[in-house]
C-alpha cells in the first residue's frame, strides 16, 4: 500500500496513560460537581476571572455568596467627588454672605443711627442722657493749673480735648497741655501803650473761641480789639477793628470759619476770619452785651445784661427774637443743643429757654444760695454757666462776696422742663469762665480774685487757677465694657 495510508506508531504506554488522565479528569470535575450542589452553585470563570485582588484567598471550602459592603467602605467615584466638594464649596458661600449680609446690615444701622443723631442735633432735639451716671468727684482728683498773675477771665477747650487755652486780666494767653497740666505756650501780654510795636493784647482779654477744627483761636480784649491767633503755634495772624466798646463775647460758627463778636457798644459783628474779612454788623440791645454763643446754624445768641433780654439772632434773615424772663442782669448764656439755651444772672437764678417760647422753659431762683446777714441776704452772682452739648447735662458758676464759692452740676428735664441738682464742687474765687470737654469727661473752670468784667469785690483769700474736675460716671461707658468682654 502506498506510504499516504500507513499510520504512525504511537506508544501505546503514553496513549493509556493520557486516557486514565482525561478520565480522572472528568471524574473530579463529577465530584466537585457533586459537592456545589450541596452548598451553591459554582460561578462561572467569567465571574472568577473579575475578583478584585482584595477578595478572600481560595481554599479548600467553597466560598459563600459575597455580602454587599457596608456604607462606610464604600469607595467614592471622582465625579461623586467634585460634586460633594461643589455642595461643600456652596455652604460655605452661603454662610459667608449671610455672614456679610449681617455685617453689612450692622454697617447699615450704625450710619442710620448716627444719620438719625445729626437730623435730631440740627433739629435741636437730641437729648443725650448723661447726668445720671455722673457722680461727685474727689476732692485729690481736682487739679489746679497755675501760671496767670491776675484773674483769670476766660478759657475754651481744643476739639481733641487736648490743650486748655487761658487769658487773664493780665493780658497774657496760656497754652496747656491737659494730660501733664503743663504750659505749651505763652503769649506775654502787654503794658498799655505799646499797642504800636507789641504782638499782643495791651488790656484785659474778655473773651476768647477756638474754631471747631481748631485752627483758629480768637481773642478779645477792654481796647475793643479781636486778635486772631494761629492755635497750633500761637503765632499772630490778624486784627479786627470795628466795635466801638469793649469785646464782650466771641464764637465761632461750627463747621466753618465764620466768627460772630459782642460788645459793649450793644452791637454784634460778623467776621470772616479766613478771608480776613468783615460782612456786617447787627444792633438790636438796649445795653451792654455780655454774652455770646453759636452753634452750627447761621445764628447766635446773646444775652443782654442790664436789658434783661435773650436775643436770637437770624443772620440770613437779618431778624431777631427777643425773650424776658430774668429779673437781674443776665451775664452769661451757653446754647445746649439748636433749640435750647441756659443762661446766669445777677440775682442768683439759672433758666432753661427754647428759642420756640418767649418765656424761660424752667428757672431757678437762687441756684447758688445766698450770702450775708440774716436780714441782708443777697444771692450768690451765676456768673458763667456751660453745657455739655445734646446732653441733658449743664452746670453753673457762682460768685459772691464769699470765697466758698462752688461750681454746680445739673440735670435737665425732660424736653428741658425742669433743673435738678447733681452735686456741687466747691473752689475759691470768682468762677469767671466754664467750659465742658467735648468729650464729657471733664470740666474746666477759671478762677479769680475778681469778676472778669470789673473790681466790685477782690477775694484776697482767693487764688487764680485753673480747676480740672473730671466727670466720673456710675458705670463704665457700654463700648468700653464690650471691649471688656
């Protein structure tokens, strides 16, 4: 036969031993068969093939069916990621806006409350409730500032509330230091008759007011002048001439530097101190002005002395109000707020006004007691008063032909209807001038042997100063508590 049809020789051993190989083969895998339906059924190898590698190792048992894994272990998926992050992302917006929202609307009621305290300052019915914290002062916490050789006639306060400005009847202007009480400066004053070639006033200074951002310092004096002065340095910048008597009363009109001036020569005069200028004069008492103050609106008001008059002086509408209510001469006025005013007078009594009734709203009679023999009694002279401004806070100055005088805190009413007392601070001499800070922590008065405006008595146990009493309060101011906390 042809070689194509002849079959190869296989080894017969190898041929046996592959059958018995297939054949224990199948037999096992009869077996195992046998066994899964006991328990489960066996997955196919697809499934085996997909086990992660963190699955049980095999073994001789036969697995049990996989269990779902807990929420806890479950594994988060990038895009399950970025979304978490993005809802994260956006809380945290949220609560910054409200955060800011919160913020934004405390902003908001600041101004609005401080927007509400202006509209009430210019509509004069802001009425800050300060006197019933204010208790009396010790007598070691008083300071005295010494420096004038005669009596001291008036002072104003800085802005900053930093320095005291002084003059005397001795012609001379002091600048203090209030921390340290000590002189900055000191404008010497000169003898009459050198007018010609001195910088300076040559007779008693009367009056004086310091403009409201505390650049200018306005001074006047018995020669009928109004020396202007640069507060910063005290240099000397210019003089105003006009009055006809002596300069009784000076201020500034706040916010600019308009500057109003009364005199003896029953006139009120109205100067431009930045333009050096002069714009016109009012007339309108009957006697001697001894008195002046201003606000921020265009007006001012004055007292009268012997006229027994408070006069209300419209500038723009070139008009003007007259009130009566004292029996004596009023010497001394002081505006609280726009729309009310305290005055002193000679027989001893201290009034509240609006410049809305003709008559006092409230008045004291004898508010500093009386002086002399049993059947000779005269009250004590109020000779100065000042206001802390939109408060219900005020005080009075008394003089006498005693040396105990004192300097006397009130409390105003409401709606400024009514005067009750606070405490008394006694001093020695005439209390010529008062002044509180604009802060309203302290007050300053000027003493001297003899009233500013002539020698009726001399008090020789009396001693020219300058007193700082501080106003102490019950409790501590609410911002700085909250800084406290």
């Amino acid at each position: 036969m042809s070689s194509f049809f002849i079959k190869s020789k296989v080894n017969p051993k190898l041929s046996k031993q592959g059958k018995n190989t297939a054949a224990i083969k199948r037999k096992g895998d009869g077996d195992s068969g046998a066994k899964s339906k006991m328990r489960a059924k066996k997955p196919s190898s697809k499934y085996n093939e997909e086990i992660s590698s963190d699955s049980e190792p095999e073994s001789s048992k036969v697995p049990r069916k996989r269990q779902p894994k807990e929420d806890n272990d479950y594994a988060e998926t990038p895009q399950e990621k970025k979304l978490r992050l993005a809802k994260l992302y956006l809380e945290q917006l949220k609560d910054a806006e409200e955060k800011n929202a919160e913020d934004e609307d405390f902003e908001t009621d600041l101004v609005a409350g401080k927007l509400e305290e202006e509209v009430l300052e210019q509509k004069g019915k802001l009425q800050r409730l300060i006197a019933k914290d204010l208790i009396e002062p010790d007598a070691s916490e008083i300071r005295v500032l010494r420096g004038h050789k005669l009596p001291i006639t008036c002072l104003v306060i800085s802005p900053d509330d930093k320095h005291i400005f002084s003059a005397s009847k001795d012609c001379s202007i002091i600048k203090w230091d209030v921390e340290i009480g000590k002189k900055m400066h000191t404008i010497p004053g000169g003898r009459k008759g050198t007018e010609d070639r001195h910088v300076g006033h040559t007779a008693h200074i009367l009056c004086m007011t310091i403009s409201s951002d505390g650049k200018y310092l306005a001074t006047g004096d018995m020669n009928k002048l109004i020396m202007i002065w640069e507060a910063e340095t005290c240099k000397h910048l210019y003089k105003f001439t006009g009055h006809k008597g002596p300069v009784s009363g000076l201020s500034f009109r706040k916010g600019s530097h308009d500057l109003y001036s009364a005199s003896h020569d029953r006139s009120i005069k109205v100067w431009n101190v930045a333009e050096n200028a002069y714009v016109e004069t009012l007339f309108g008492h009957q006697d001697s002005i001894t008195g002046l103050d201003c606000l921020s609106r265009e007006r001012c008001v004055t007292a009268g002395g012997r006229d027994r008059s408070v006069r209300v002086w419209k500038i723009a509408e070139e008009s003007q109000l007259v009130f009566h209510g004292h029996e004596g001469s009023i010497d001394c006025i002081q505006l609280i707020n726009e729309e009310h005013m305290i005055t002193g007078a000679d027989d001893g009594s201290v009034a509240l006004w609006s410049v809305n009734k003709k008559k006092p709203l409230c008045i004291v009679k004898q508010a500093h007691g009386c002086h002399g023999d049993t059947e000779a009694k005269q009250p004590h002279w109020v000779a100065s008063v000042a206001a802390l401004q939109n408060s219900d806070t005020v005080a009075s100055g008394a003089s006498g032909c005693s040396h105990n005088s004192q300097v006397q805190l009130w409390k105003c009413g409401q709606y400024y209807r009514g005067l009750q007392r606070l405490f008394s601070v006694p001093v020695s001499g005439f209390i010529n001038s008062l002044k509180f800070s604009s802060s309203g922590q302290f007050l300053v008065a000027g003493v001297g042997q003899e009233h500013r405006l002539g020698r009726w008595w001399r008090l020789k146990e009396a001693k020219n100063g300058i007193y700082i009493i501080p106003l102490k309060r019950k409790s501590p101011n609410p911002e700085e508590a909250k800084v406290d906390e």
